[in-house]
C-alpha cells in the first residue's frame, strides 16, 4: 500500500519514539515539492530506490564496544550503520566517531536527533535531509523501513533521477530555443570540432552530420545537434533575461557532465551541492514553460519533435 503523502509521520507509532515534526519530508510539504509539482519525471524514482532496508543492514548495539563495533564496519567498509537496542532500532552512528575505551552510546546520534524521509518522497526532497547529518531514515506505513547515505547517492536509480532532471530542462530550453531562433542562426552553432574521420579523406563534425542529414531528406532540426550549454548561450543572447535562469541553466550543464559519465562518483559532489543543482533544475524548468506556456508540461515522455 502507498504511502499517503501529506500525512503527518509524527502520527506513526514507531520503537521508543515518535518522529519530531521538522525532522522528515513527506514528499508533498516542502517547498521545493510544490515547484516540482509540475514537473512530473521528478516522482519517477523515490527514496527507497535508493534505501538500504533495515532487515538487511549491518548494525551495532547500544552497548557494544565502540572499538570493535569501529574495525567490524571498516571491515566492511561502511561508514555509518543503524544502532540498535534489543533488536529495535533506536539511532544510527558514524564509524569514525567511535573510539577506544568506551561504548556505542556515548557516541550515536538517537532517533530523536535523527532526519526522516516518507519512503514515497522524490530523491530531491531527501538531498537537504543528507546534507548535513549524512544518514537519513526512510519511514512507511509500519515505521522506520530503511536508511539512505552519501554513497546510496552512486546507486543507479539516483543517478537515473538526475538524468531524468537533466533531461527534462534541457528538453524544455530546446523547446524554447527552436521557438524564438531561426534555423539559420541555431546552424550556425552547431560545432565543426573533427569528431572522426569522415569520406574522401575528410573529418566528421556535427555540423557535417546534420548537413549530411538533411541532404538525405531526414526529418531534423539544428536544434537536436546543440549541446546544452550552447543552447543556454543562445537562449541568453535572445532574451533580456532574469540573471538567475542563466544561473540555474548553468549549474544544471555542470551536473550533467558528472551524470553523463557514469564511472564518475555522484556523492564526491555532496548531498549539499547535488541538492543545490536538483533545485536549480526545478526553478529553471519552471521558469522555461513561463517563456513557452503553450508547451505546458514539457518532459522527456511527453516531447515530440515538431
């Protein structure tokens, strides 16, 4: 059963504790969630795509011997891990705070001090609860389900949502650019750089390609051999714009040169920057469909080619 967004988790009966009001984000009361509203891929994956489920959690008791407990983690590599009492689970805890000569609860961070997600909340809307502490729990129906941390941030499904984010400004932006420039002009950027090489002793570029598309009678535009920030250039030469969509257009091009590369490790960016550049994309697809209205809204499952 889903989880009903908008619900109060602090309602929820969990081990020893109920969940203190400003500590989780349900997916549909924050701020950011209201924006993202009308970009729908924002749903398409949540945070527990990218939880690791409690019941299959390496963790540490309460009473354990902080410096076995700290060399049974860097075992295993892991640098945080759920702390527990009696089987339930009643904190969580970061390997490199744990030292000799004492116990586990003289260094966990207790539920109550701890941040929450809904398990059904968009990947953005967990990013500002990991920023900091770098461990948040996941919460469903039942209770505590599972836990997220800086390196769930490398998992396939999260660098999917990014794609997706990236995706659908730059397939917005391509929308408004092909609206307000003629072919000619966007020609004109398309880049003559050698890719490869080409017949008769020649080199392949982009620009060649397209020629050699249209040549054939293919059905294309300029547009589509843009890259990203060429578009942005465009589309800030065209328009007296506000400085804060170019901004935004910005940060999203450089997230995309990490998203577009997957041997490049999502969570060396942070929680803090990678939540700062989710937020970015948001605000700027927002502000593209107030320069395009008639294309409402625009993602990479609704846009067609004209």
């Amino acid at each position: 059963m889903a989880e009903p967004k908008g619900r109060c988790l602090s309602n929820w009966a969990l081990p020893e504790m109920t969940l203190p009001a400003a500590s989780y984000s349900t997916g549909s009361d924050r701020a950011l969630s209201a924006r993202t509203q009308r970009l729908k891929i924002i749903d398409a994956l949540a945070a527990h795509h990218i939880a690791t489920p409690l019941k299959d959690a390496e963790t540490v008791e309460i009473n354990e011997a902080a410096g076995d407990a700290r060399e049974r983690l860097q075992a295993k590599n892991f640098d945080q891990a759920p702390v527990v009492k009696q089987s339930a689970v009643v904190g969580w805890v970061a390997t490199n705070r744990l030292s000799d000569g004492s116990r586990v609860k003289g260094f966990y961070q207790p539920l109550e001090r701890s941040r929450f997600a809904g398990a059904s909340s968009s990947i953005n809307d967990v990013l500002p609860h990991l920023a900091a502490p770098g461990f948040c729990f996941t919460v469903w129906r039942a209770g505590l389900e599972g836990f997220i941390t800086p390196s769930d941030l490398d998992r396939h499904a999260a660098r999917c949502h990014f794609y997706l984010l990236v995706a659908g400004v730059e397939m917005a932006l391509s929308s408004v650019v092909r609206s307000l420039a003629p072919e000619s002009e966007l020609i004109e950027h398309i880049s003559t750089h050698p890719m490869r090489p080409g017949e008769n002793g020649g080199v392949e570029t982009l620009r060649s390609t397209f020629e050699a598309a249209r040549r054939a009678g293919r059905d294309t535009h300029p547009v589509e051999y843009l890259y990203l920030g060429e578009l942005i250039e465009i589309l800030a030469f065209r328009l007296d714009m506000d400085i804060s969509l170019v901004k935004n257009l910005e940060m999203v091009r450089d997230l995309q040169t990490t998203v577009m590369h997957p041997t490049r490790a999502l969570s060396r960016l942070g929680a803090t920057q990678l939540a700062a550049a989710a937020g970015a994309a948001v605000v700027a697809h927002e502000q593209l469909r107030a320069l395009s209205p008639a294309q409402g809204d625009i993602t990479p499952d609704d846009h067609r080619a004209d």
